[in-house]
C-alpha cells in the first residue's frame, strides 16, 4: 500500500495549473456566451425578438454563469497561499473576485437575461397590442443588465487589485506580469467609472471608445493563464512562503 505523500510543491504546482485552466474556461466561456447572444442582440426588435432565438440565448446565458463559477474558484483556490503572507488581502480577494463579483455579479446578470427572454416569450403570446408597455420593460431589464456590468466591472478592478498587489508582493510570478495586471485593473475600473457617468450608462465595450481601456487586463489574464499552466509559481519563493506558519 502506497502511503507516499505528495511533496507541498507538488500541490502548489497543481494549484498553479487548475488557476491557469480556470481562467481560460472563464475567459472562453464569456467569447462563447457573447457568440451565442450578440446576434441576438444586433436584431431591429431587440429584446421582444430573443424567444426567436430561445435556445442560443438560453445557452449563452448558461456561459455566463459557467464563466461566472468558474472564474469565482480562483481567489478560493489561492487564499490557502497568500493568507500566509496578508490574510486581509487574501480574503479581500475572495469576497470581491468570488462572492461578489462572479456569485453575486454573475447571477444577477443571468437572471435579468433570462427575464428578458420571458418577457419575449409573453410578448409573442400577447401579440403586437401592448408592443409598448413590452419593450418599456425589455429597456428596463437592458439598462439594468448595464448597470449590473457597470457596477460588477468596479468590484472585479478592486478584487483583481488585491490579487495582483499580493503576486507583486510575494513575486509568486515575475512582477512584470503582476505589475500589468495592477495596471489593467486600474484602467478597468476607470473605464466603468465613466461608463457609468456617461449618458445611458451604457456597459463598456471592449475594444470599442472607453473600452479600449478593457484590453489591457483581457490580454494580461490570458498571458498569466499560460504561465501558471506552463511555469506556475516562482519555487524559492513559494517554498519560503508555504515555510511560514500559520
């Protein structure tokens, strides 16, 4: 009977690998979800048009909320790591970055994308008659779906601030690459801010005017997936890091 432990280096290497996995089935799943619903979207009679195209929109809500669990296991699965440098920090990362932003956040922008297709739905067994009052509702669930981005867009800037202030601290990954992704959510949370002071209040759009500030965090994200998944954690240092105790 093999009773061989694995070595603490071991599992941390493991842990850099299923980070690095996450984060590409986040950022997949969020291309896939826009895949599914953008045409949808583009339609002339948005939202009153999505029971049309009911099992695309079911499926690309579903993304979202994959990206949404998926994404919110990242902060979990470093907190035993970085609690022994600033347990503050590290639990700060996990209520911003897992409850708030990908639980919270996520659901509640499910919810209203779903409604939207229920509105839709009921506007087709009513008919044209209250095509008003329907669509007023179907604006009103939009423009709470921008406010839900807007507002989860400031508490992901803030959450990817303290994961990416306690990879430049620890030097878990080189600080060049913890330093871009401070930068990036910096620029991530100012292009929310001003979306949300600007007229409409419209979500912003990566690559498109304010969100051109979004690339930044978009590219590092992918860039720090492939060096967990390839190099994961600095040894010396997480070996020293994981000598500390509790």
């Amino acid at each position: 009977m093999n009773t061989t432990k694995e070595s603490p280096l071991g599992t941390y290497r493991k842990t850099a690998v299923i980070v690095g996995i996450l984060f590409i089935v986040g950022t997949a799943s969020g291309i896939l979800a826009g895949a599914f619903t953008a045409p949808i979207r583009a339609g002339s009679t948005f939202p009153l048009n999505v029971d049309a195209s009911e099992t695309s929109w079911i499926i690309g809500t579903l993304f979202i909320l994959l990206m949404g669990l998926s994404l919110a296991m990242v902060p979990v699965l470093l907190y035993p790591i970085f609690r022994k440098h600033n347990e503050v920090l590290a639990f700060g990362a996990v209520l911003f970055r897992g409850v708030f932003e990908n639980l919270v956040g996520e659901t509640l922008l499910v919810i209203s994308m779903f409604l939207l297709l229920t509105v839709s739905e009921i506007y087709g067994k009513t008919g044209a008659a209250d095509a008003s009052n329907f669509q007023t509702l179907g604006s009103m669930l939009i423009a709470a779906g921008n406010w839900i981005t807007n507002i989860n867009g400031i508490v992901f800037s803030v959450g990817t601030l303290m994961i990416f202030a306690l990879f430049y601290q620890t030097r878990l990954i080189p600080r060049w690459l913890s330093g871009w992704g401070i930068i990036g959510a910096v620029l991530y949370f100012i292009a929310n801010i001003v979306s949300i002071f600007s007229p409409l209040h419209l979500a912003p759009d990566i690559g498109v005017g304010i969100g051109l500030l979004l690339v930044p965090t978009a590219i590092q994200e992918m860039v720090f997936a492939v060096w967990m998944i390839v190099k994961g954690f600095n040894r010396q240092k997480i070996a020293a890091l994981s000598a500390k105790t509790d």
